[in-house]
C-alpha cells in the first residue's frame, strides 16, 4: 500500500510519522506541494494525506488506485468531496486534536489582556517604569479574572475545556446560544449575555450564521472594559469594527488568532495597528494549534483512519 503526504512542512519538521509508517508499505513524504504538481506526485498511490493542499475532481479522477484521503485538519474544504465520492474514493479527517493547545492558548489571551501585558511591556521597554515616582506602575487598569463573567460562543469540545479552566481562575461561565438557533435553544442568545460579559471568547466555525456575529452592532453592546477573543475562524467578528471600538476605549482588549486571509499576505488593519499604536491588542499568526502534542496528535489520528479503513477492506 503506498501513501503520500502531500505538505509535510504544515505540520512542522518536528513530527514523528512512525505512526503512518507503520500502517502502509511505502510512504513518498513531500514538504510542500505546488497545485501543479500534485497529480504527478500521486500517480500510483493508493492513499494520500493532505493539510492544506486542494484535492481536485480532475485530479481525483485520474487517480485509478486511490483509496483512500486523510485530510490532516479538522475541515475537508479543500477536497472535491462529490467527485471523491463519486470515485468510490473514502475522505478522512482528524477532530478534537488540538483541544488542549488552543484552550490554553485562548486562557493566555485572556490573562495577558487580563493585565494590560501588551500596554506594560510598552510602558517598560520605554523607560517608564525606570522612572516611576515609586516602586511599580499603574497606568493601566488590571481585570482580576476570579468572579468575573466568561461568556462563550461554542460548547463543544474545545469551548467546554476552556471553561473548565476558566472555572480554575473562579471566573463564572455562560455559553451563548448556537446562532442561528436561538428559537429552540434554551440558551440565552449572545445578545442578552454580551452586555453582562466581561469576556467574550469564541469557539464555534465559520459558518453562514457566525459570519461576521461580532458586527459594530453586537460589540456595541459589550461593556467598554469587556475582553474579545477569537481563537476561532477569522470572519465571526468583525476586525475593523472591533478595532475601531478599542482605538476608541469602547472595549477593554481585543486577541486574535485568526483572520479572514490567511497568510494576511495583503496586509491588514489589526497588523498595522499593533505597529502604529499603542493597543491592549494581541494579533498571533493562527498558532493556538500548534503545540507538538497537538501536531503530533494529528499523525496519531492520521494513523488511526489508516488503520480502520484498511480493516473495513
């Protein structure tokens, strides 16, 4: 059985893949994969594993021996899923990898935000504190998290572990109702919890009733100290406007992990103001997933659907 992971390189040069070794007879691993070269690199091969490198119809058709996709995510969006179908061709994926890497890593937001940490380590890198009239700084108000509100969007997986941390810190926690169906959620929907929230964290996809769910309307009607995350989907909030409100002290922090173009190749407002002001703003490059164990997870599971549809053959 030969198998052929397409983008290695996404996952990190750190990974084992004994794991996936072990499942097949011949394993061909390329770092990366340009949209040309990927029906030439699969001739002959039974299985393929792809990140982020797009399985097309036309590539799938002419691929007689595939059997088999891993999709090494969570999203199957980048796989012609009717034409794998068509071709009698299983799609597989990987769920619930990264659930303690992102969880931590929207926590980290928090706390940072939480104590002014962007604003501080602005203060320090000045001078300021150096030249304090006495022993420490106060320029900028300190959330204590214990016995403050957590309002969270998503109560999978993920948004349940985060509140599991969250109720560590003493913080009190609401999950939102899923949008879009808030008529037969019992639930309150995020607009009657955003005006209570003192942090608003998100932990649901991207999908035509998330899109764009944080607008100026909805941040609106977060209190003026309310932290924002997003270690979601970029496109659930609105960027520009939540900048907008945080330039203007109408919110109390803003973390991103995601935006809506990937890599921001184009640029975009939240980069440009972390290099032109002075924001209690945290902007990291989609990398709340990105722990070794939760990249390692991905081969384990990768393995894993190996293993299963080998055993349905």
């Amino acid at each position: 059985m030969k198998a052929v992971v397409l983008d290695a390189d996404s996952l990190g040069g750190d990974i084992d893949l004994a794991p996936i070794r072990s499942q097949v007879d011949q394993l061909d691993v390329w770092p990366a994969t340009a949209p040309g070269q990927v029906a030439e690199r699969l001739q002959n091969a039974e299985i393929v594993l792809t990140n982020k490198v797009v399985i097309e119809a036309g590539v799938i058709s002419a691929l007689p021996r595939l059997q088999l996709i891993c999709v090494l995510a969570t999203g199957t969006n980048n796989i012609d899923m009717q034409a794998a179908g068509e071709c009698n061709v299983a799609v597989r994926n990987v769920a619930a990898y990264g659930t303690e890497s992102v969880a931590q890593h929207a926590l980290m937001m928090m706390l940072s935000l939480a104590v002014r940490l962007p604003l501080y380590q602005h203060d320090v890198r000045k001078g300021q504190w150096q030249q304090a009239p006495f022993f420490c700084l106060m320029n900028h108000p300190v959330m204590q998290l214990a016995g403050s509100h957590l309002v969270l969007v998503g109560q999978g997986e993920l948004g349940k572990r985060v509140a599991e941390l969250a109720g560590a810190f003493g913080m009190h926690v609401s999950f939102a109702a899923r949008p879009g169906h808030e008529g037969n959620d019992d639930r309150p929907p995020l607009a009657e919890l955003a005006p209570r929230a003192d942090i608003l964290s998100l932990h649901c996809p991207l999908t035509s009733s998330t899109h764009q769910l944080l607008d100026s309307e909805m941040i609106a009607r977060l209190p003026e100290h309310a932290l924002l995350i997003n270690c979601a989907r970029g496109g659930i909030i609105n960027e520009e406007a939540a900048l907008t409100a945080l330039q203007a002290g109408r919110l109390g922090g803003l973390g991103v992990d995601v935006l809506p173009e990937e890599p921001p190749r184009q640029g975009h407002a939240l980069l440009s103001a972390l290099n032109d002001e002075v924001l209690n703003l945290i902007v990291t490059p989609h990398s709340a997933w990105t722990t070794l164990q939760a990249r390692q997870r991905i081969v384990e599971l990768s393995a894993d659907n190996i293993h299963a549809f080998l055993g349905e053959g």
